[in-house]
C-alpha cells in the first residue's frame, strides 16, 4: 500500500504527544524536533499509520523486527490464542511448555552442532549470554571485536560496541579485555581491507594469546553502515579461530531469518560459528532473542542448582515463545530467504539508476542495502547532513528511512519481506525526488 499523508508532517497530535513526551522521558533517549517524530498508532505489512492519520512506508522493518510484516496476522492469532492462556511463566523454574516447542522449532533451522540455546529479551542480552559462555567454556576474558560494530548498550555488550558516542560516558567503567579490530571496508580500504583486517586480528591474538578466547563479529555491519566484507573473509576468521583454538561468535541479530537473502547469513560462506546471536525478526514484534551454541560450550556452565548463574524474569516468555513459533512457519511456508534475494535485486537495480553527484556506493545483500553519501565521491567525505535532509524529507513524503554508518552518512534500507514492486518503486522515486530537491538546498552547502 502507498503512502497517503493527509497534514503536516508532524502533524498536530504528533507534535502535541513530543511535547508531552518531553516531560516525562529521560531527554537523552527520544529525538524530539520541529520536523520530527511522528508518532505511531497502528501498522500491517509495510505501512505504518500515525496518530494524525497519515499513512507510510516503512522501508526499516521497524529496527529490523517487522521481518514477516508489521502486524502479521499468523503471530497476532498466535499472540491472542497465548495471551488467553498464559501470559507469563517461570522461565528457568516452572517454564511454560511453550519455551520447549519453540528451542525445538528454532534449532531446527540450524546446522546440528549448534543444537543449545539461552533465551533473551533483546540484542543486548544475547551478546551478553555469548560474552559470558564465552569466557566460561575458554576460561579466558579476553576477546576481539570489529570496528564500529553494535552489539547493543548493556556494560559488556558496549565493551563489544565500537562507536565512541556510545562508550564516551562510559569509558572508565569498559573492560581491558575487548580488542577491536578495523571491520574490512572495502569502500574505504579498497581491495586489502581483508588482508588489513586479518592481519590485525593475527597480531592481537599474538599479543594476547594468554588473554583472548574468542572473536565476535556481525557477518554484515548493520549500525556501522552497511557493511559487507569481502567474499572470503569469515571463512578466513573462521580459520584463524580453529587452528587458535579460540571461539567465533556471529551476531546475527540483524542479519538472521532471511533478512540478507539466507536463512543466516554464515551459511553465504559455508561456515558454522560456534556460538549465534539471534534476534528481531524471529519475536514477530515482540521482545526475543537467543545465544545458541554446540552442546559442548554450553556444557561449560554445568547443571543448575536452582539458582542459575545467567537467567532473567522474562527468560521464555509464552507470549514471545508463541509469536516465534509462528515466524519460524511463516518463515518456512514463503520461503523468504529465498524471496528475499530476488526482491533485493529488484530493490538493487531500482537504487542503481538514482541519479546523484553525493551518491559513493550503493551495497549490500537481499533485504539489507545501504546508500552511502558523501560530499565527493573522489574524496569519500562523509555527507551526515545530507544524510539527516534525506530522513527528514521523506518522511514528509510518506516514506520511514533510518541513517547508520560511522557518521550517519549511510541510508539503511530493510524494508519488510512483504515489500512489493510497487512499494520499492515509490521507494526509489521518493529517494531521487529528495535527492535532486537537495541540489538547491542553501542549508546543506
């Protein structure tokens, strides 16, 4: 469905809710001006209505979490059959059946070896579980990550977290343990960013091979601007891992279910981690996510005695258990993985006729394509604040975009599975219509 937008953007009730919102929310956590936000009243598939009764499009899954589609009518009826039975259970005391049915369900996408599961609430969380069973299979704290990875904001998941705007506040109370090395940017770095980037990772593991147990990276850089390492690379990784003998952890949060065109994206190399991250799309919209690993790893905790050494309140919840039962049928019955691929090379094609003097490089792989602008394509300077125009003026037009990259300067687009021709179309067509209105924009010069 194409966007309809019937007042200003934002129009009344939207601004009138910010300015409440301002009094009752933490100033640091929601982005409140005159040309944003709208605020959301209800969604289905790929368009989002806010409360002034515009309609969009939302070409980011909502962070990624609206895989299936916004309101998918299979995990609604899942979510209302649950929520008239159980709400809540005792996840790692009394659970409910259904955190059974679903680790069942879930691992049965997986290679076998990854065949045991801890259950989460968000990202965060599962990179928190991975960073712990890492540390108590090798018996070591050390571990690298990439630049300009996000693995979420929680005290050791922001020790992995590369971006300084995120870990400035925090600096004295980060770990020594985590090393980062430069993710390959092919772009930026052009054909050795790999070798660059293995290189380093060879004389970190030398350096520290008292201290380092495992390595985790995103198999495609979601915050950090959309990137993909050259073919190759986490083969390579994974190599450096076994004959180190040190654990390769994939955060696959964004990545996984289908998003970039196979079921994970590991399976593009023909690699198996050794412990997953997994998250966002798999919850239908509800809070889910999962650390999985080889049996024998998570071994390493032993038998709980009845106080469990990592668990939380909502570990299992029946509603999210039931909401991912539902995609994992979903995924299977449609095939997205497979569907996905075709769309984004419909989606690719359609991107690489834009027209612009600030377009560096369009990427990417299925569902999950980044434009990046910069002021000139010979000196690769980051574009943020066009970057910001782009956001703020398609949202004018009906269309939800989301900025990432180490300066912002990147368009990230992930539109939900159920896009459609028509919908990309428009999608596009807005994009080069902001894009040439950008031209004559005295502000950006």
């Amino acid at each position: 469905m194409l966007p309809t937008i019937l007042t200003n953007i934002p129009g009344l009730r939207s601004k009138q809710l910010a300015k409440r919102l301002s009094q009752v929310e933490s100033p640091g956590i929601t982005y409140l001006a005159e040309d944003f936000p709208v605020f959301w009243d209800k969604a289905l598939n790929a368009n989002i209505w806010d409360i002034d009764g515009n309609c969009y499009l939302d070409f980011n899954s909502a962070f990624g979490v609206a895989g299936i589609g916004h309101s998918n009518p299979e995990v609604v009826e899942a979510i209302n059959k649950q929520a008239s039975q159980l709400i809540h259970g005792m996840g790692d005391v009394h659970p409910p059946h259904l955190k059974v049915e679903f680790l069942e369900n879930l691992l049965s996408l997986l290679p076998e070896s990854l065949n045991s599961a801890i259950l989460s609430c968000n990202g965060s969380d599962a990179c928190e579980s991975a960073l712990k069973t890492a540390q108590v299979y090798t018996q070591k704290a050390g571990i690298i990550a990439f630049s300009y990875g996000y693995h979420g904001l929680g005290y050791g998941a922001l020790d992995l977290t590369h971006k300084p705007h995120f870990r400035k506040p925090f600096e004295e109370r980060l770990t020594e343990f985590t090393f980062h090395a430069p993710y390959p940017n092919t772009y930026h770095q052009g054909e050795e960013a790999a070798q660059i980037s293995l290189n380093e990772v060879n004389k970190l593991i030398q350096k520290h091979k008292n201290l380092i147990g495992s390595i985790i990276i995103e198999p495609i850089q979601g915050r950090g601007g959309v990137i993909v390492p050259p073919i190759g690379f986490l083969k390579a990784l994974r190599e450096i891992c076994d004959q180190n003998n040190l654990l390769l952890i994939l955060d696959e949060i964004y990545t996984g279910f289908g998003r970039t065109g196979s079921m994970f994206a590991f399976e593009y190399e023909n690699i198996i981690p050794d412990l997953i991250c997994l998250g966002k799309t798999i919850g239908g919209g509800l809070p889910l996510s999962i650390c999985i690993g080889r049996s024998e790893i998570m071994q390493a905790w032993g038998l709980s005695n009845g106080e469990s050494v990592h668990t939380s309140t909502f570990l299992g919840n029946p509603l999210a258990c039931a909401a991912g039962i539902a995609v994992i049928e979903n995924l299977k019955q449609n095939n997205w993985p497979q569907k996905n691929s075709q769309t984004g090379l419909y989606l690719l094609e359609k991107l690489k006729q834009l027209q612009s003097p600030f377009i560096g490089e369009i990427r990417g792989r299925g569902l999950m394509l980044g434009i990046e602008l910069v002021q000139n394509i010979q000196t690769k300077i980051p574009f943020t604040n066009l970057a910001n125009y782009v956001l703020t003026e398609s949202l004018k037009k009906g269309l939800i975009l989301l900025s990432s990259g180490t300066h912002g300067q990147v368009l990230s687009l992930s539109p939900p599975f159920v896009i459609t021709e028509s919908e990309i179309d428009f999608a596009v067509e807005t994009l080069q219509m902001v894009l040439n209105s950008a031209n004559s924009d005295t502000k950006l010069k």
